[in-house]
C-alpha cells in the first residue's frame, strides 16, 4: 500500500517555518504541499511567494504547488522557476487546460489536476493522458480545518478504476483523518495532503505521526 504524505504547509507554524520544514523532512515526508489562492477562484488567500522560497530551500524533497487561482496558466512558468516540482492546476479555473498541462510537462515538471467537489470525472477524462497525478479536492478548496464531503468517494473509486488505464496516481486533498488514510489507501489512493486533520496542532511529534501514518495498520 503506498502511502505519499504530502504536509499541508499552510497549516505549518508560520513563527517557525524553516525549523517545521526541517522536522517534517526528517520525519519522513514525501512532497511538501504549497497551496497558492487569489481570493477570486477561493474566497482565501494561502501562501506567499516568499513562504514557497523559503520552503523550497529549506529541503531537497519534493515541493508541489497547489494553485487555487484563475487562468493558472500565466503563473506555471514562475512557480516552475521558484523550483516546484509538481504544478496542480484546477481545470475548472482555466479556458485551456491541455495547453496548461503540456507547457508543465514542457518545463520538465510533473503536472497535475486538482478537481473541487463538484466536478465529475466525466468532465475531465480526456486531460487524463496529460497528468501524472489527479488530486480530488474532499473539501471545498480555500481553507483548512473543514468536515470531509462523503459524496466524494464516489469519484475517488471512479478514479481508482481509471488510474491503472491512463498510469496517474491519486491524491485527496482534505480533512483527511488517519482513518480516512486507512480505508482509501486500501482501496487504492496514493497520496494524503495532511492538514489540522491529521498533522498539525498535535501532541505528537511529526516523526511519530509521520512514521504511524506511514504503517499499513494504523
Ligand atoms: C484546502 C487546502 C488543503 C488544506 C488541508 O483548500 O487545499 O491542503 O489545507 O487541510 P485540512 O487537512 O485541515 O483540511
Ligand atoms: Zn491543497
């Protein structure tokens, strides 16, 4: 069972940013989470360019970007250049995602599809052959700390049957709880960005949460 942890940085202890970065890195973590919003396609605005630099050279793992922002396309160069490795864009946010994804794929990045809770696999099945990860929003994207949407698990199985077919793996993207790791990644999602649900503002330290989640039996 794979298990990629991906620490929601925006949930991070801002006081100590490149110390947090730093335990979660030892700790075991897979890709650090970076998510960007404009306040226009999410109703919140997340990191800053300086937090994505200060994350990016404070560890030699992977660093994703989340972008929550309209026409991602005019901003996937930058992020590129600032060193994320992983671009996610939200279709729904952008007129021409094909040409999105494959000007990632040009800068050698891997691109992905964030997807709200709303948007059905349907709609989205011909970007499939362009991605290399598919992340489903479980929450309304723009903030952390929300309930899990249960609809969504519908599409998360859809996925899974198409994962195989088209070589992307699959992420989910909040409230996800150890018990929701458990059960998804039995029926085979790869990849839990971890925010408040199950990460951060604990007692335990990151390298006991870390290495815990990481065991198949939870
Ligand atoms: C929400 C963000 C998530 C969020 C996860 O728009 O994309 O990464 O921070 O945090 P929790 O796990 O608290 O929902
Ligand atoms: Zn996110």
């Amino acid at each position: 069972m794979r298990r990629i942890i991906c620490p929601s940085m925006m949930c991070a202890d801002f006081a100590n940013l490149e110390k947090d970065v730093e335990e979660l890195d030892k700790a075991g973590t897979d890709i650090f989470h970076m998510d960007i919003m404009d306040g226009c396609f999410v109703p919140n605005f997340g990191m800053g360019l300086q937090d994505f630099e200060l994350v990016r050279k404070s560890t030699d793992k992977l660093v994703d970007v989340h972008l929550m922002i309209m026409n991602p396309g005019n901003y996937v160069e930058m992020f590129s250049e600032l060193g994320a490795d992983i671009i996610y864009i939200h279709p729904e946010a952008d007129i021409h995602p094909t040409r999105t994804l494959d000007k990632i794929r040009s800068l050698g990045k891997r691109a992905g599809i964030a997807i709200n809770p709303g948007t059905s696999v349907s709609t989205i099945t011909d970007l499939l052959p362009l991605v290399d990860y598919v992340m489903v929003m479980t929450v309304n994207p723009g903030f952390a700390g929300q309930k899990y949407l249960d609809f969504t698990d519908q599409k998360i199985e859809r996925l899974v049957e198409l994962k195989e077919e088209f070589n992307f793996e699959i992420m989910v993207d909040g409230a996800i709880s150890p018990e929701k790791i458990e059960k998804l990644s039995n029926i085979g999602v790869d990849g839990f960005v971890l925010g408040t649900s199950a990460l951060f503002g604990k007692e335990e330290s990151y390298n006991e949460i870390i290495s815990r989640l990481k065991k198949d039996k939870l």
